[in-house]
C-alpha cells in the first residue's frame, strides 16, 4: 500500500519538474488588493472565489509579491492623500511598466488617469484615458444598469457609484462596455478600468478578464 503510493507520487513530481518555469512562480498568483481606502474588502471576496489568493496591501513595497493588482473604488482625493506620503506613485508606475495586471474601478481608474477634471487633479497616466469625476449630476449620481459589453459575452449587470465619465480614449485604449453609448469600460495592455463596481455584483467576468493570465499557472500548478 505504501509502496504503491510512493511510486504513483514519484511519478507525479516527476512529471512537476517537466513543468515550465513560469509554474513555479506561484506566489505570482497572488493578487493585491489597495487596502488604504474604499471598498478594497468587496474586491477580495471575489478575487477569493476565483481562487486568485488576495491579499491586502498598505504599503508600496508590499507590492513585489504581487502578481496582480486591484485599485478599488472610494475617494481619488483621499487616496491621493495616502499616495502623497509614501512612494506610491513609483510603485504603481513600476508595477505597470512589469505588465503584471492591474484592476482599477472608479476612484482606482481616476487615480490611473491620464487627465482628471471636475475638479482638475492629477492622475498617475498609466492609462490614456481622460475622465470627469462625478459626473452624472444628483438624480443618477448612483444608479444600478446593464452595460454592453460585447467582449464579455453580452450585458453586464453594473454599479455606478458617484462615478466618473470617460470624456476621452486615447489610441492604444480598447472600449470593453458601454453604457449608453459612452465607455465605461476600457483596457491599455494589461490594465483595465471600470469606471462602475464589478466587485459589487455575483458578476465576474470583469475580475476573471483583468486576471486571466494569472489562470492558466494556478491550474497547471
Ligand atoms: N466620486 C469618487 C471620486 O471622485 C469616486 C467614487 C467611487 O469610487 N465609487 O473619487
């Protein structure tokens, strides 16, 4: 009996070692999860349910162990207060620049920017894209709506939460849904960004597609 299992289990590890390197990198699952401010806990939930191990960060540095990075919804302008005392800017710009994925929704993608106004403040430029805070006036500040997204499959069921308008698309920016017309959804090589919740709805085509390439390795691992 003990016998029988070591052989099934040698063969198993032998056949781990075929694996490519990239399979090793497992803490490269794990996803981090901006956790100074805003709704970074809903982010987590369902980051858990796809098995894409969150974990929360607070620090720049804590940034290394990331293979993936959410940017969550709350205030742009008090998470710019925490950016201001600490080298978060460099961190994020780095993080980008790996081409490790990146999730920013509503006050993350204002944060992501290129140009913010209403009023004007700065943006990281790590997605080309201009946006207008707030700006779907008081009687739809908050609303609940489909979006079409094509690229998902379809309508996806959307939370938008004093959100902000994407005014302007740059070249290198993919549109993934609109709602009404204007984006709302909208991709630059690995970084994604919603200006709706997608962590607030059983939904997650938004996480799986900003995280797929974190899939493939956790399956195989
Ligand atoms: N109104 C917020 C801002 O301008 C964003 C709101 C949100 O993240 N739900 O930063």
């Amino acid at each position: 009996m003990a016998g029988r299992r070591e052989t099934g289990e040698g063969r198993r590890d032998e056949a781990a070692l075929r694996l490519p390197s990239s399979v090793y990198r497992l803490p490269s699952g794990r996803v981090a999860v901006l956790a100074l401010q805003g709704d970074f806990a809903a982010h987590g939930e369902r980051l858990r349910e796809l098995g894409l191990a969150p974990f929360e960060v607070r620090k720049p540095d804590e940034l290394n162990r990331a293979a993936g990075l959410v940017l969550p919804g709350g205030e742009s302008t008090t998470i710019w207060k925490f950016f201001e005392s600490e080298p978060w800017e460099n961190a994020i710009a780095g993080f980008v620049a790996s081409g490790r994925p990146v999730l920013a929704t509503c006050a993350g993608a204002i944060v992501l920017a290129r140009e913010v106004s209403n009023p004007v403040q700065k943006g990281l430029g790590l997605i080309d894209i201009a946006v207008e805070r707030n700006a779907y006036g008081r009687q739809a500040d908050s609303f609940l709506d489909d979006v079409e997204a094509p690229a998902l499959g379809g309508r996806l069921p959307a939370v938008f939460i004093r959100a902000p308008r994407i005014r302007r698309v740059g070249s290198g920016v993919a549109v993934l849904a609109r709602w009404k017309g204007e984006p709302v959804l909208v991709q630059q090589g690995a970084v994604v960004a919603a200006t709706f919740h997608p962590e607030l709805t059983r939904d997650e085509r938004v996480h799986r597609l900003a995280f797929a390439g974190l899939f493939g390795a956790r399956k195989t691992a």
